[in-house]
C-alpha cells in the first residue's frame, strides 16, 4: 500500500485491516472545524478530503491542501500525536471511504515501529514542500498561471481533460475570489485554451 511514492510498513497495513473498518461518507461533510480536539486520523481508501482556513467574516476559503486515496490527513496525524487542537477544517469533497484510527494507536505505533516513525518524516517533508510551492505560486504567478498548473494537476489524477468544478470551488482551491475566477476562464476561453461547460471545464 502507498502514500504516494511511500510503502506503508507491513505491519501497519496488518494492524488496519485487523482493528479497523472504512465507513462511507457523503459529499460536503465536515469532518473537523479549526479549534476541535478530536482523537482520530482519517485514512482515505476512496474519495477526496479538503484541507483548508476559512476566514469567518467573509467565508473565503484558502486550500492548504487534499487527501486523496490512500493518503492520510497530516494536519489530523499531527494534532493527534501531540494532543493539539486542529488548526484547519476538513471537509469531504465527494462521496468517500475512509478509515478513522485512534490517537492512542497512532502513539502506539510510535513506540513499536521505526518504519512508522521513518514514514511520518516523509509524509512531514512532502506536506511542507508542498505549502512551500503553493507560497511560491501565490507569490510570484498570476491567477492564469495558478490554473493552469491545477488543472494540468487534475488531469495528471483523472486521465481525463475535462475538470467537473464550478467556478466557486475553484476560486476556493486557489484562495480567490468567483468574480475574478469567471473572468479569468472567460479570457482564458476566448484564448481557445479553454472550453467551459456548466460545472464543468475542458482543458484544450
């Protein structure tokens, strides 16, 4: 089993697939809201999660970053192992499965695996290389750059050149506004790079 280019050890795939079982959860549930202490981690077998701030005067969101199939949410991992209070929400962006383990077994595997613990470094950098290139792309690209990198991104996932996203959740994962965003792919349309459909945009 993988965390993107990550084997998880043997003996934590044993310990999973013996003490746990994945539950179905629906489209837009929040799981966490920033300031919650709550003592599991979710594991992504199917689905995606949305990590992110919310700015609470005008609902504007920021994208910290997803979990997708096989992932583990790092924010969760981390406020669970240190006994934290989430710093971020996280919400379910299409129906998923998951898998919920508790702090104490992830504590657990801290004292008994040296693999568990080499696998948490990892999973640590990539998080932060990540924030670090997002950082880097809100700094120095513009919008249109910033969109095209997404979704040559989604494509890379899906295999498939059409994104099915509104204009709203898309000016979500980019931390803007949806008047700038339509405005944007309508000059990105009117540049033939684009062709936008109702809920969804095909990348040309």
């Amino acid at each position: 089993m993988k965390f993107k280019n990550y084997n998880y050890p043997e003996e934590i795939i044993h310990e999973i697939m013996r003490d746990y079982k994945s539950i179905l959860v629906k489209k837009n549930t929040v799981l966490v809201t920033a300031g919650e202490t709550r003592q599991k981690v979710a594991f992504v077998k199917s689905g995606l999660l949305r990590v992110y701030l919310e700015d609470d005067e005008s609902g504007r969101e920021v994208l910290l970053y997803e979990v997708r199939p096989y992932e583990i949410c790092t924010m969760g991992l981390f406020a669970c192992m240190r006994d934290m209070k989430r710093l971020a929400n996280c919400r379910v962006e299409c129906d998923s499965e998951l898998i919920t383990i508790d702090a104490e077994k992830i504590k657990s595997w801290q004292k008994k695996y040296v693999s568990w613990n080499n696998l948490i470094i990892a999973v640590f950098l990539s998080r932060y290389n990540e924030l670090l290139e997002k950082i880097n792309e809100i700094t120095f690209n513009n919008i249109e750059c910033r969109i095209m990198k997404f979704f040559k991104k989604e494509m890379d996932y899906s295999l498939n050149n059409e994104i099915k996203i509104t204009h709203q959740n898309l000016a979500n994962k980019l931390g803007t506004t949806r008047v700038v965003i339509s405005r944007i792919l309508k000059k990105m349309e009117n540049k033939r790079k684009i062709k936008l459909n109702r809920g969804e945009i095909q990348l040309l």
